[in-house]
C-alpha cells in the first residue's frame, strides 16, 4: 500500500512537471502572437537607431519589450532574420512617387531618390542595410525595378542600369549616415571636431578653417540633401548625353 502511494504521488509529480512545460510552451505562443511581428520590428528600428546595429540582439531586445527571448524566435529564428526585416522594413517605408505617362527620367529618378533619402533620415544607423538587401525583398525589387527601369529610359544599357543604380543606391546611403553634426551644435563631439578645425593653421589649410562650421554641423539639413540628390541626378544626365554622343 505505501508503495503505491508513492507511485501515485510521483505520477502526479512528473504530471505537474507536464502541466508547467506546457503552461510556458502555451503562455509564451500566447505572448509571441500578442507582440506581434511588427511591434518587434518597430521597437528593434527604435534601439538599433538609439545604440546602433551592434548593440541590437535577441535577448537586449527581448528586455525592451519586456518577454523572454524564446518569445522573440517564434517571429525571428535568429538575429540575421531579424536584420533582414529591418532592412525590408526600410524599403518598405518609401513612398514611391505615382508614374505619369511621358515624364521625363530625369524629374522621375530625381522624386524617386528624393522619396528614398526621405525613408533613409530618420535612421541613419540602420540606413546601411539597404546597400547589400535591396534585393531581398519586394519592396526592395519594386524600388530596384522603378530606378533601373528610368535608367533604362535614360538610354543606358542593362549592364550600364545595374551598375549606376547601385552607385545612386550607395551614394544615397551614404549621403544619410554622412551628415555632419546629426546630434546638433552643442553635442560635445561636434564641440570638439569644429575646435578642433580651428587649430588648424589657417595660412596651410586657409578653406578648412572657414568651413569649419559647417564642416562640423549641418545648420540646414534639407538644404544638404537637396543639393547631395541633386549632384547625383545631374551626373547621371551628364553621363547620359555624353554616352548618346558618343554613339553618334
């Protein structure tokens, strides 16, 4: 009789052990589905722009959203996923301008690019990942598609196409991460680069030392990215009448 008391008080030992495995396998699908992917998405966007790419990882992330890391990977099954899906989230966030019929390349790739850097500024940290995934998503192949198909109208080859549109990509790019003095003015290390720049002799480097304010902050920023996507438009149409005249 003792004996099978203790059998009946183990079963029911190795039956509690049961309930709570199941109770967290449960509990932690009812958290995932309540998260929801793009509240991760989101909130990764949101540390990754505060702390940068390198401090963004599934168990960092899983304490700013206040749940156990397993929780995370029923959404990402690790931390490239997840990066992936930032980045599709960024090509995501460009507002392609409406097509018209019989508009000039030149205005169209430029509200294009215009569209791009616009989804870009914000997150200057993660503005990197759209060099190597643009790609690998379809958002990323409908911006793709659109710029290579107005460099197509543009009369340059496939070839030629594929090889500028990752220029503009990466120019843009870094036309977002290389804006001088994000932080402002008074940031303590825009403080030091600017005096820094002025100890520079200004008999030697005479250009340096009077730019050295912009040089160290960008007072108007929408005034630098209108000039930065305006270089790159009016290059691609210099590179564009020359290569039609040397095909005459």
């Amino acid at each position: 009789m003792v004996r099978w008391h203790q059998y009946e008080a183990h079963v029911r030992g190795i039956g509690n052990v049961v309930l709570r495995i199941v109770g967290h396998v449960t509990s932690g699908r009812v958290r995932a589905a309540r998260l929801g992917r793009e509240v991760v998405i989101e909130r990764a966007l949101a540390l990754a722009d505060a702390h940068g790419l390198d401090a963004l990882t599934i168990r960092r992330l899983a304490v700013e959203l206040g749940v156990t890391p397993m929780a995370l990977y029923w959404h990402f099954s690790n931390k490239d996923e997840l990066i992936d899906a930032l980045a599709e989230y960024l090509f995501g966030q460009v507002v392609l301008p409406e097509t018209r019929a019989g508009a000039d390349w030149v205005a169209a790739l430029r509200e294009l690019q215009v569209a791009f850097v616009a989804a870009l500024r914000p997150h200057p940290a993660v503005a990197p990942l759209a060099r190597d995934r643009v790609l690998a998503s379809r958002a990323g192949l409908v911006l793709a598609e659109r710029s290579l198909g107005l460099l197509r109208e543009a009369g340059f080859t496939a070839e030629q196409s594929a090889e500028l549109g990752g220029y503009l990509l990466g120019a843009v790019v870094t036309l977002v991460t290389a804006e001088p003095g994000r932080a402002g003015p008074d940031d303590e290390a825009v403080r030091a680069r600017r005096a820094a720049l002025l100890t520079l002799s200004p008999r030697e480097f005479p250009n340096i030392v009077d730019a050295a304010e912009p040089l160290s902050y960008c007072a108007n920023d929408d005034a630098y990215y209108a000039r930065g996507v305006e270089l790159l438009i009016e290059g691609l149409r210099g590179l564009a009448g020359q290569d039609r005249r040397e095909r005459v």
